[in-house]
C-alpha cells in the first residue's frame, strides 16, 4: 500500500510545514472540548511534546516531571513559538498546573486560557463544574474572536468531528480484519494527523483512502497476526509501532489518548449542543487522572482484553508520569493474578532510538504464540 496515507505520515512527522488558513489554537490534552475551538473560525492544534532537545524548560521544570508535560512546553518555548495564536491548557495533574502558570507567564501577548475539568468525576458536583467551564472557555474565545458562536455553527463543528470520528471508527475496523492492509502505524498515524489538520481535508482525505482500501483486492492474512491490546496515554516515539508491526503484533484495542478515547468521543446530537458536549465528556472511558472509580483504570483494561479476544496487553508507560505511577502497580497484580500476558514498555518524548525495545517484544511475541 505504497502512497497510501501519504499525507498523514507527512504531517505527523512535521506537523508544523502546514500552512493554516485559521488562526492556530494549541490545546493539551485531555478532553478539551475543540468543537467550540472550531466553531469560533479558529484551528484547534494539539500540543503532543517534541522529540527535539530539551533546552528551555529544565530551568523551569525539574528533570523527573513528566516528560510529556516538559517536552510540550519546550516546544512552544523553543521550537514553536511563533506558531500558535493562543493556547487552552488542559490541567489534569499537579504538573500541568504547575506548566500552565509558567506557560501563561511567558505568552502575555497571546490568547490563553486554563481548562480545569473535573478529575473525579462521580461527585455531585462535577457536570456542574463542567458546564461552567465550557461557558467559560467560549466567552473566552468570542472575546478573543469578536465573535459570537452561534448554536448552529457549534453544531456544524460538532458534525464535522463526528462524521471525521466515524470514518476513523471504520479505518480501525478495516485495520482489525486486514492488518497486512492497514498497520499498526498507519492506523495511529491517521488519528494523530485528524488532532493536527483542519479537519474538513483530514475528513476528504480519509473518505477516500478508505473507499480505496474497501475495494482492495488483497488477501487477509489475520492467520498469521496476533491479536494485542495497547493501553497507556500515548505512542511515543511512533517507532514502537513499527516494531509491532515487524513482529506482526496486531493491535485490536486501546485507551489511548490519541485512540479509541478520542475516536469513540462521538456527541450525540441533542437539543443543546452544550449539554451534548457535557454527555460526552461523561460518558468518556476512564482514564488515569481523570475517573469516576480510580480503580476502573484496571478493570477497563481486564474488560477490553477479553471484549476484543486479544491475547496480550501491552502498556506504555510514560517515564514519570504520577498519574501512570499510580496505577501500574495494581494493573499489573490485576493481570497477573488472571493469567493475562503484560508486556510493559517505558519511555519518554525524548526517546528515538527503540533497538533495545527489539528483543522484549520479539519474546512477548514468541510468547503470546505459544499461548
């Protein structure tokens, strides 16, 4: 499938060689709701670190802060600065809110807001917590645009990033059955491409790869795969996927940020696009630093393991990251104690070089194949 996908490689490994025609909005992740970014004539851009050397921020942010919260600031500190028009930072852990001061500091002259969504999200008070929030962040954009966001624009982006999600959603199906047809890496290469691109040419370029793809002649090979679940909060660096592929370790589920917990966050479409955008945010699957049960993490992971008949679960581990901390321990006694093979990877946004990763997931797979 040479040339296929082309586009979305391209961006994933320059994001910033585009040339936007909106104004561009970073956002950090999680769960920021980019629909009303959208819908008030900006480009919602996510913030994913940089692979690059770290030079500003080790003066600001000790060096065992996690790395994903360090190499992002440095990208706009260093690398990016005249990039962004503005920026909403999403506080999720003690270390965004402590980056979200330093970065707010040193962008005066720049939009920026702080999006403090709920952690817990099982207290009383947290949906209204959530709305509060979300009127917040669009009184903030309309002052920024001058604009006002108009119920059926914020509709119209809400439409737009379903049909883009649903498309993705049927990439990943295609993926399942046919991994000789769509890897691992074109898989996720395609999602991060959709948080990076205006996505009305993310949307045209996916319907029509995936048009091309459904009438592909190719043979399924799924005989030859093994089936394997991927959970963490991100891939990174993107080489560890193309080590899965080598070894033919074929990914059937996951929680990742820039995953399933992204591509499933489909609206429903309500009567008030605002209380639809509050039902998604709830109806989200658990993720570390933000829950209803801290302890659903693990139990999630036990239940998209058996829902999707993988024979594995590999965990990325993000060095340093408090909230991961936390749940490893308990994830792996959980998996242990049912017989589930783990395989745990740990590394960080400024790793390129996964050689060593070679061996632990040619034994993982030796593994799982003898299972």
């Amino acid at each position: 499938m040479e040339g296929t996908f082309k586009t979305f490689k391209q961006v994933c490994e320059d994001p910033y060689r585009l040339v936007p025609s909106k104004k561009v909005i970073g956002l950090t992740p999680v769960d920021i709701p980019e629909e009303l970014v959208h819908a008030s004539g900006l480009l919602p851009f996510w913030i994913m670190g940089t692979t690059a050397p770290i030079k500003r921020v080790t003066a600001l942010i000790p060096d065992n802060a996690c790395s994903f919260a360090r190499s992002s600031l440095e990208l706009v500190l260093e690398y990016q600065r005249d990039f962004f028009a503005g920026f909403v930072i999403s506080q999720v852990d003690d270390t965004t809110q402590h980056m979200s001061d330093l970065w707010e500091r040193r962008f005066r002259d720049r939009f920026f807001h702080k999006f403090l969504a709920p952690r817990q999200l099982s207290r009383p008070s947290a949906r209204f917590w959530f709305e509060k929030e979300l009127y917040c962040l669009k009184k903030a954009l309309e002052g920024f645009t001058g604009k006002t966001i108009k119920e059926n624009e914020l509709w119209e982006s809400i439409k737009l990033f379903n049909e883009d999600k649903r498309w993705l959603l049927r990439l990943y199906e295609l993926k399942r059955r046919s991994p000789d047809l769509v890897s691992n890496r074109t898989f996720f290469e395609a999602v991060k491409a959709s948080l990076l691109m205006e996505k009305e040419e993310h949307l045209n370029i996916l319907k029509k790869e995936i048009d091309e793809l459904e009438t592909s002649q190719r043979t399924n090979s799924q005989g030859e795969w093994i089936p394997v679940v991927l959970c963490g909060l991100f891939v990174e660096p993107f080489e560890i996927l193309d080590l899965l592929d080598e070894y033919r370790l074929n990914v059937v589920g996951d929680n990742l940020i820039e995953g399933s917990r992204y591509i499933y966050g489909i609206c429903q479409e309500a009567d008030d696009p605002v209380q639809a955008l509050i039902e998604r945010h709830f109806s989200r699957p658990n993720l570390s630093p933000v829950h209803d049960d801290p302890f659903r993490v693990i139990t999630d992971v036990t239940d998209l393991f058996y829902r999707s008949g993988a024979k594995g679960v590999i965990y990325l581990h993000i060095q340093y990251c408090e909230s991961q901390e936390f749940d490893l321990p308990d994830l792996r006694r959980h998996l242990r104690e049912r017989g589930i093979p783990l395989l745990i990877i740990t590394t960080d946004f400024q790793t390129r070089h996964v050689g060593l990763l070679r061996t632990r997931i040619e034994a993982f797979r030796e593994l799982l194949g003898k299972a």
